[in-house]
C-alpha cells in the first residue's frame, strides 16, 4: 500500500466515525484539545496530509473512540 492511499484510509476512517456522530468539521474542531483548525481536519480526511500519531490520538479522543479505530485500515474479510 503506498503513502497516498494509506492517508486516504485514515482520513475516511476519521470522516466516517465524525459524521455516524453527527459532528460537523467545525464541530470536531471545538471538541479537539490545542489548536488546530478546520482547514487541517478537511486535508487529514482527503488524504492530503499526513498528521502526526499525536494529533490522530488528539482526534480519537474527541470523537471518542480509541486511536486504533482511525488507523484501522486493513480490509474486513466477510
């Protein structure tokens, strides 16, 4: 798996689990400790960046739920 679709994995993990909250991206934002902005959550969902284990976990604990759920990126087998 290459860097680009990794990031694309771990984005849609975090915009799935932000929307089945019912959170907005600026919503997500004021929920998450320390600064960071809207424009970066929009660039982390996309895959256009590659954010740091501490500001995932940062984002896990905002949408409450454990880190390994953002970077659970290996297929389910049905």
């Amino acid at each position: 798996m290459d860097k680009s679709e990794l990031l694309k994995l771990v984005g849609k993990n975090v915009k799935n689990i932000r929307v089945s909250r019912g959170y907005s991206q600026v919503d997500l934002v004021g929920r998450i400790e320390g600064s960071i902005d809207t424009t970066n959550i929009s660039r982390i969902e996309s895959g256009r960046t590659n954010p740091t284990i501490y500001t995932l976990n940062r984002i896990a604990e905002a949408l409450e739920v454990p880190l390994s759920q953002i970077t659970d990126i290996i297929p389910k087998e049905n």
